[in-house]
C-alpha cells in the first residue's frame, strides 16, 4: 500500500531514464543548447536546493513565465521533485493579467524568460506574497539569473516523499467564458496521460523526435512535448518564438522530427503559404496531430493531399491534463473526433442529466485518471465540473451508432432555432469553406419577434477597400444553406477585422453575444 501511495512524478519521468541506460540520450533541444537525459537529472535536483536557499517550502508554489527552451523542463521537474508546486503562465499575458494570477496562485518566486521580464516586473509591484523574480535565459545582473543560482548549488538533493495524490502542479484554464481558473493536477496524472494517450492510443516511441508547436504553457503543448516523449524516452524538440508557417517548416527541416503537434490555426496558415511543401519539410515525418479547437475537414483534407499525411484529430482539456478523445492515427475520418482513449469513458447528457441515445446532442463528460482535483479556490465552479469521477466539459457532442464522436460546439454556445440545436461550430465550418472566408464566429441572436437566429462574424482574406458589398452577404448565406441546411444559416452577417480569442487562439464567442443585437447593424450587413 505504501509503495502506491508514496510517488513523486519528477523520479517516474527523469531519473528513471537514467536508470533505464538513457542518461547519454538527448532529452530536448532547443535554438541554443541540447540536453541529455542524465544532464536533466543533475539539474533538475539542484532546482530543490536552490530554492530551498530562496526560503520556497515544500508545498509552497513557484510560478514559471517561460518561452519554450530547455529550461522549462530544468524548472519544472526540479520544483515537482522537491516538493514544491509549480504554476504553468501563458507567456502573452499583460501585466494586469499576470497580477492577477500572481495574486490568485500566491506564488513565492516567479521565473521568467529574459524577453517577459518588463511586464512581469510591473506586473510583480505590490503582490505581497512575492518573495523574488529570477530570470532566464541571460538578462541583466541587477535581477536573479537562474544559470548563476544554479552554478552556486554543487550537488542535489534527495527527492521530497510526495504522495501520488498530492497536488503536483498547476495550469490555468484559458478564460474562454471568464477569469482563468487554477487546475490543479496530481502526481499520479502525468503518467496516465502519457501512457494512456501518448503510448497507447498516439503510438510515440523510443526513437521518436517530437516537435510540438503549440505551447508548454497549456495542456496539450505539456502533454505533446514532456510527458509523452519522457516516458517513452524519445526526444522533444522545443522552438522559444511563436511558430509562423516558415519558421515551423525551419525547424522541421532543421531537425526533422517524425511527429508533429499544432493546432487547427497552425495547419491553415501553412496551407495558406505556398512556400510549404512537402519537400521543404521533414522527410522523416510520420505522424501529424490537431488539437485545441476542432479540426475543420477541409484543412485535413487539403493537407493530406498537399503533404501525402493525415492530420489525427484529438480532444482533451485543461481539466483532464490532455488528450481522452482521438481519431485512430490508421484511420481517420475528418469531421468526427473520434472514439474514447482506452482508460477513459465518456457519456453524453442532456440538460437534466439523463443520458441521450445515438444521434442526439449532449453535453460531454469523461472519467479517467488524469483528471484535475479541481479549481483553486473556487468551491462552486469545482462542484459543478467534477461530479464524483466524472468530469464536465462544457462540450455538446453526438454519438453515432458506430461510437464515433462529433463535436457540435460548447455547451454555452449552443442554441435552437424552431426548437433543433444549433451548433455554431458547424455554421462557422460552413462558412469557412467559402473561398472568400479566413474566420467566422457565430452566436445567437433575437429578430424582431424575439425569436433566437443565428448571427455571424466573419472575417475576409481579402477586404475590399469600399467594404464588403450586400452580393457576398446573401452569396454566403447560399453557401450555408447548401451545405448544411436551410434553417442554419446566418441570418445576419457582420464583417470583421478579427475576432475576439483567448491567449491559446480559442474563439471567446461570449464577448460577441454582447454585439448581437441585429438592429445595430449597417444595410449592408442586415437580416434579409
């Protein structure tokens, strides 16, 4: 009972690949430097001390503003292995956001790389609970650097005796419908996610080279990049900047991983550039993998013709650590996600809470190991998304007879139109198959009856100087009705710069609901 019981994950995923005979394997590279599995070890132990030094306790959180580089797992890792909680940031906050969250989470230091320096350190003034800034990656002497803390400590440390159920570390939500929230995950978690969605289901193996684009400040880019590549022993390679389509086919070039990870957003733009070509990329590439948002099927079709390779579509959530839903990699079928990860279930629910048959939409919900304890400090949002084992997602979905799962968009985006669910996701794919749309967004609004009709957002790859004219208005309202049914399409188009997005490319369709009142709009925008 006390060897379950008593697990530290840092050990798990570090030391014992070291243990295993990979200490003079690479671990991850980055633009600067390389690191193998055993010079992770060393490091990571002497994170433990010299924090210790810095009078962060065991149980104490340090909070980590880190662009991808080498370091992040050094950081990471070494905090885990002593104890202490580390708090992923998004890199490309402001400063009122990053106060916030250094107020929420209660940080005792917080690393962060050399380029996000001057707005953290006005973003630290006053937040009491504070105790240093350190930086990483160079920076000036007059503040912390972590390479010269680090040169100070000789030797590490022993591991601290941390439990499998003990808070390991945390993520924020990304604020799609309000303020962040702190998801707090386990030790016990990083593990199932890897093997479960990493080995099991994805197929990574030893020999593997992953380059994941999406980030590791977020689920999917943490799960991508460390844990699944660590447990199996393959290599991560890790690009600091935000990845553009010439920068990402660079780095596939330069280093020719044999998987790749990135969001929807990401494939369309590479698409978009004919400088991308198959030639241009790794010819080592194997696997090619979509999450974050649902993965349109036009894109998925265009990239299997143009690079010769599927894109496996996946579903996960800050709140289950990472992927439970996915297309089988030797069999995709673009426009579903896919059936459940083994050692995960899923169920669908209506809105009392009974479970719906085939072919109608409900709410998801999954159960598996790696779901978070909860919110930090937020006892009600807690109990209305962790029922027991079961995990809310805010998603609606349905369920074919086959077990095939099709996203039909968030449960506060959803609405009806003569009493039939609208799913905005389908409107907003409808629309983006036109050749004219880049993006759109669709939310409900009332007509002159008050009664609820789709309204859309979109956003053109080319604006005509005079403004979009009132023929593309009704020639994309065609377009919808033709492609998935009359009774969806947008009754009112509004064009747009852009559109509103949480820091991780998400959609925040909220803040357009306030926008939706169709008596505002210009003639050549309205209902017809």
């Amino acid at each position: 009972m006390t060897a379950l019981r008593d697990y530290n994950a840092a050990v798990d995923f570090v030391d014992r690949n070291v243990a295993e005979g990979r200490g003079g394997k690479t671990a991850f590279i980055d633009p600067s430097r390389n690191i193998t599995y055993g010079e992770l070890r060393d490091a990571v132990a002497r994170i433990g001390p010299m924090l210790a030094r810095m009078g962060v306790e065991p149980e104490n959180r340090v909070a980590l503003i880190l662009l991808d580089t080498v370091d992040f797992p050094i950081l990471f890792w070494g905090a885990i292995r002593a104890g202490i909680v580390p708090v992923l940031l998004n890199t490309r906050l402001t400063a009122d956001q990053y106060r916030y969250l250094l107020e929420d989470s209660r940080a005792k230091v917080v690393f962060v790389s050399t380029p996000l320096l001057p707005v953290v350190q006005n973003a630290a003034k006053d937040v009491p609970t504070l105790k240093a800034i350190v930086v990483v990656g160079g920076g000036p002497d007059s503040v912390p650097r972590l390479d010269t803390l680090l040169a100070a400590e000789n030797e590490g440390s022993a591991p601290a005796r941390t439990c499998a159920d003990e808070v390991a570390y945390w993520l924020y939500s990304s604020g799609t419908t309000g303020a962040p929230k702190g998801v707090m995950h386990v030790h016990s978690s990083p593990k199932q996610m890897a093997r479960l969605a990493g080995q099991d289901r994805i197929g990574i193996y030893e020999d593997d080279v992953v380059f994941s684009a999406a980030k590791l400040f977020f689920s999917y880019g943490l799960g991508n990049a460390i844990f699944c590549p660590m447990w199996v022993g393959a290599t991560s390679v890790f690009y600091p900047e935000r990845p553009t389509p010439q920068t990402v086919f660079e780095t596939l070039r330069g280093y020719q991983p044999t998987m790749f990870y990135a969001v929807p957003t990401l494939y369309a733009a590479i698409l978009a550039d004919p400088e991308c070509t198959r030639e241009k990329g790794s010819s080592r590439l194997r696997l090619c993998f979509s999450a974050g948002e649902p993965l349109p099927v036009h894109v998925g079709q265009a990239w299997k013709e143009r690079f010769g390779l599927d894109i496996v579509n996946g579903v996960g959530s800050t709140e289950m650590g990472h992927l439970f839903l996915t297309n089988l990699p030797h069999a995709v079928e673009y426009g579903t996600a896919g059936i459940p990860v083994k050692g995960y279930d899923v169920r669908l629910v209506d809105e009392r809470g009974r479970e719906v048959v085939d072919g109608e939409i409900g709410e998801l919900l999954v159960r598996g190991g790696s779901a978070a304890a909860g919110y930090w400090n937020q006892r009600e949002k807690t109990r209305r998304t962790f029922e027991g084992e079961w995990t809310r997602t805010g998603d609606k979905y349905l369920r074919r007879p086959d077990g095939v799962y099709i996203y039909c968009g968030r449960t506060d985006d959803m609405f009806k139109v003569s009493g039939i669910w609208v799913s905005p996701f389908e409107v907003e794919a409808a629309l983006v198959t036109h050749p004219s749309v880049l993006e759109a967004a669709v939310v409900p609004a009332e007509d002159g009856n008050g009664l609820i009709k789709p309204k859309a957002f979109v956003v053109l790859k080319d604006r005509p100087d005079s403004g979009p004219n009132r023929a593309l208005h009704e020639e994309l309202k065609v377009h919808v009705k033709r492609t998935i049914g009359p009774w969806k399409y947008p009754r009112w188009i509004e064009f747009v710069d852009s559109l509103p997005k949480t820091a991780t490319g998400k959609i925040q369709r909220y803040m357009l609901r306030g926008n939706s009142n169709p008596s505002a709009l210009t003639e050549n925008r309205g209902e017809a």
